[in-house]
C-alpha cells in the first residue's frame, strides 16, 4: 500500500514539476494544453476494464514484482494526473489571476473530499464505477477549458 502512494504522489509531482517548468508558448507543448485530459480520461476506462484482471494475476507474486508492476502501471495515469493543476494555474494566471488563491483552496478542499467520496463509492458501486466516473470528470474538466479557450480567442 505504501509503495503505490509514494510511487503516485511522487509521479504525478514530478510531471507536475515538469509540466510548471516547461518554458514553451502556449500551444506549443503536449503539456501545455488540454489534450492530456482527453488522454487520461481515457486511461481510466482502459484501467477499468484491464486492473482487476492485472491486479488478480500479480497477487500470488513476491513484494518486489508488486512494486514494479505498480511503478509500471502508475506512471502513464501519473504523468498525466500532474498536468492538469499546472495547466489550469497557468490559464487562470493568463484570465483571471486574483482567482489563483480560489483555484489552490478548492484544489485543497478536493483533495480531502475525493479519496473520501471514492472510498465510499467504491464501497457501494465498485471501483470500476469508480475510475468510469474519474473518467468522466477528466472529459468534464476537458470539455470545459477547451470551450473557455474558444470563447477567449
């Protein structure tokens, strides 16, 4: 349990580094626009269908191959789960900059709730209601900065 927090806290923190870092004009850089959205939410539907069976296959597996297939597993959804934040800082910086503190304090009230709300779904639906309803989210979230990018432009 503990290798699969650190190993996505420190992935996503490092794309998220990575993505805040890259000094490229807007449009220009996979991790400068919205696409990654698109991309994760389909990685959760691709992870819904395909975990429980990965999961099953590996649990008879020492510790060591865990935590790889884990490390494997996380880093395409990681990678991708550490571009949003950046991005939507960084289009708010552009719009509408007194909003960054609102958009730090809800990202932080979210981060409490969520875990919390996929817990207890998880509980009463199943995790792949779970990952199908992260899924949809991250096409919300797509859908709504592309349509805020075309009424900017």
């Amino acid at each position: 349990m503990w290798s699969v927090l650190f190993l996505a806290l420190f992935i996503t923190g490092c794309a998220s580094d990575f993505t805040s870092i890259a000094n490229l004009k807007e449009g220009e850089s996979f991790l400068q626009s919205p696409n990654g959205l698109l991309i994760l939410a389909g990685v959760a539907v691709v992870y819904s269908l395909l975990l429980p069976g990965t999961m099953a296959d590996t649990s008879h597996h020492p510790l060591l191959l865990k935590i790889i297939v884990s490390f494997v597993l996380l880093m395409p959804a990681g990678i991708l789960m550490g571009i949003p934040f950046p991005l939507g800082i960084s289009l708010l910086h552009a719009a509408a900059p007194r909003l960054i503190p609102w958009a730090w304090a809800l990202n932080g009230c979210f981060s409490v709730l969520a875990p919390i709300l996929a817990v207890m779904l998880a509980l009463t639906a199943g995790f792949r209601m779970v990952l199908f309803l992260d899924a949809a989210m991250y096409f919300i979230a797509f859908w709504v900065i592309r349509r805020g990018l075309k009424t900017a432009v």
